[in-house]
C-alpha cells in the first residue's frame, strides 16, 4: 500500500469534486444576476466538467473572466474546509463502518436464530418417538 500515492489521488478528487462545488455556486450566482451567461455556462459545462484541471483550461479560452471566477470560488471553498475536514472524514468512516458491522451482525444473527429454529421443527416432524 503506497499510502502518498492514496493521499495524491484522494487530493485530485477532491480538487475535481471542488471544481464541480465551484461551479454549482457561480452557475446559482448567474442564475440571479446574469441568466443568460448561467445558460451558456451551464451548457459549456455540460460535457467537460469531469476533469477538472482540462475543464478551466478549457474555460480560459472561451470566457477568462468565468474561469478566475471558478477558481476563486474553488479556492474559497477549499480554505473553508481544510480546517475541519480531516476529522469528519475519519469520523465519518468510523461511524460508517461501525454501521456496517452492525448490520452485519445483525445479520449472521438472524440467520443463527433462525436456522435452529428449522432444525427442531424438522426434528419434530421427522422424530416418531415425540407423539409418545
């Protein structure tokens, strides 16, 4: 397990997840103050928004302006949660496996409980001296 090469990779989701987040929040600001640009960019947006990197480089060639505005926004948002997100990750994936350790023994306990309950009935069932 190469951990820098995890750490690398989960770092570039994020950063392409923000990228999206940023565009959720400028597309919402043009959509109050500029709908016809909201359109366009909603459009433009449609089909490159994946990678993030390609997709403001993309945008810098078409409307400058819109890519320093993403970016901005990208690096708003990224300072914002920097702070507190590692604790709810780790948080968050303790409480989810917790969960689903739960459920599972839950579920293999289920199965035990009823699985003997089968068997006396077929015992019962099966078994000529219980009539006695």
């Amino acid at each position: 397990m190469n951990i820098k090469q995890i750490a690398k990779d989960t770092a570039k989701t994020l950063q392409r997840y923000l990228t999206y987040q940023a565009l959720k929040t400028v597309l919402a600001q043009l959509g109050e103050t500029n709908p016809p640009l909201e359109l366009w960019l909603h459009n433009f947006s449609a089909d490159k928004i994946h990678d993030g990197e390609a997709y403001i480089e993309q945008l810098f060639r078409e409307k400058p302006d819109l890519a320093l505005r993403i970016m901005t926004v990208r690096e708003h948002i990224a300072a914002e949660i920097t702070e507190f997100l590692p604790e709810m990750v780790r948080t968050g994936i303790q409480q989810a496996n917790m969960e689903q350790r739960r459920q599972h023994l839950e579920r293999i306990t289920q199965i035990n409980l009823s699985s003997p309950s089968l068997e006396s009935e077929q015992q019962t069932i099966s078994d000529p001296n219980l009539d006695n």
